[in-house]
C-alpha cells in the first residue's frame, strides 16, 4: 500500500465532477513564507533524492498549491519511474506521486493519470492512479479553500492560516482533516483554539447522528483538549452534560482525560 490511504468517502464524492470553479477566483496565500516553500518544493523536485520528494508530498497535501510550474515536476517524476515501477517499493513511490499531483486539483493533469490507467503500467499502479482521479476531483474543490489568502491572517503562521481555512470550510471532510492537523502538529495557536471552542460551543449539541458529522466534532473536541489549556475543559464539560448523542459524549470524557 502506498504511504496515504484513501478515505472510503474520497471514492464516492464527486465521481464525474466537472471542473466548475476557475482557479482564478480565489487569492491564494501568497506572501514570503509560501513563495520560499514553493521554492522549496521545485528545488527538491529538482535535485531531491525519493524519500526528500516522498517528505514533501505529505506536505504538499495540507498546502492547498496550485502553482503549475512545479506540478509539471511531479507530472514529470511521474513519467520518469511508471516504467519501471513493478515491485511494492517502486510501485508504493509512484503512487504517491499520483497522489501528489493529484493535491493540484487542476484538470489538465487528468491525462497524466487517465495515461497510467490506460497504459501499460503494473495493474496494482493502475489502481491507484484510478483513485487518485478521483482524489483529484475532490481537491480541485479543496486546494482553493485551503490555500484562500482572502482571511490570512498575521498573527498565524502558514500551517495554521490553512487549517483555520479547513476548519471554517462547509466541508465537513475537509474541516475534520483541519482538526486532525491542528491535533498533529500541535498548532495550538490562541486563535485557533478559540475558533475550535467556540466552533464546539455552537454546533456539537446540534450535530446529526451521522458517522462523518461525529466524527469530525470528535476531532474538534480532540484538537481543542490537547492544547492542555485549563480554560477549554468547561468546553468538553458541556458537552458531557448537555449532548444527547451518546458517541459524543464518549469522546468527550476520553478527551477530558487529557488533561489529567
């Protein structure tokens, strides 16, 4: 299996989606800090050995980049090792760069995959290249929400200007992959944690009895509780009282024991 699995709800969602938002309607972020890690990412695309280009694709998922100039270099690294991509270390590489050219969510790279599907690439690779089709069609709707300049904000630095943009999405996919970054990463920003208590505070009496829904409340609520902040415990304290979705209240209590 290649590094990322593919979440069962990115096989369903928008299969056959056309392209229907034009990059150019959102502003990206696009200040010194971005345009050095752009740099960075077409200089390891460049002279970088695998694993620096298998590092900066896991990156590269969280960015929200469109810049074509340097999907060209993964497009590029793509057609360089699909021929000789035939055991599991060569095919696991190749499909992560499937992978990776797929997070641009731009339409001109289809045939890039559609080639490896259509060709004459191992079967297993043909698969993934499928799945990253479709993983293509979702970020074309995500990477523009994710790298959106139009709320940056200084205080934060890039990580965390993008997943505030995840977590103030409607998609609630995109929002639990926000709350999970801020989880990992440990960007426990003030701001941030504002935005996930109050967030909390609004919506987790009112959540559905739908497994995605709960699921993704549970990741705010887990995001939230591993600040450690004293403050935010009263947060999880509500919702142990007052939720009547028994699931939530589950998580709730195991999240609370964070801070023990």
């Amino acid at each position: 299996m290649p590094p990322f699995k593919f979440k069962p709800h990115l096989r369903s969602l928008l299969v056959g989606l056309l392209f229907i938002i034009p990059l150019s309607q959102a502003a990206s972020i696009s200040n010194p800090a971005s345009q050095k890690e752009l740099s960075e990412f077409k200089q390891v695309f460049t002279q970088g050995l695998q694993t620096d280009k298998q590092q900066s694709c896991k990156k590269i998922q969280f960015s929200g980049i469109r810049d074509k100039t340097f999907f060209d270099l993964v497009a590029k690294e793509i057609k360089r090792v699909t021929p000789t991509a035939n055991t599991r270390k060569t095919i696991n590489y190749a499909a992560l760069m499937t992978q990776c050219l797929a997070y641009s969510g731009q339409e001109r790279y289809k045939i890039e995959l559609q080639n490896i599907i259509e060709g004459d690439a191992h079967k297993k690779l043909k698969r993934y290249a499928k799945k990253s089709l479709t993983l293509l069609q979702q970020y074309s709707l995500w990477a523009p929400i994710i790298s959106d300049g139009k709320a940056y904000n200084p205080k934060l630095n890039l990580e965390e200007n993008r997943s505030l943009n995840m977590l103030n999405s409607d998609d609630l996919a995109l929002k639990r992959i926000g709350a999970k970054r801020v989880y990992h990463a440990h960007l426990y920003n003030p701001v941030i944690l504002a935005f996930l208590e109050q967030d909390i505070k609004t919506n987790a009496l009112k959540v559905p009895n739908d497994k995605l829904a709960i699921d993704t409340m549970a990741w705010k609520m887990k995001a939230l509780a591993g600040s450690k902040d004293e403050k935010y415990k009263t947060t999880l304290e509500r919702v142990i009282e007052k939720s009547t979705n028994k699931k939530l209240r589950k998580y709730a209590k195991r999240y609370l024991k964070d801070y023990s």
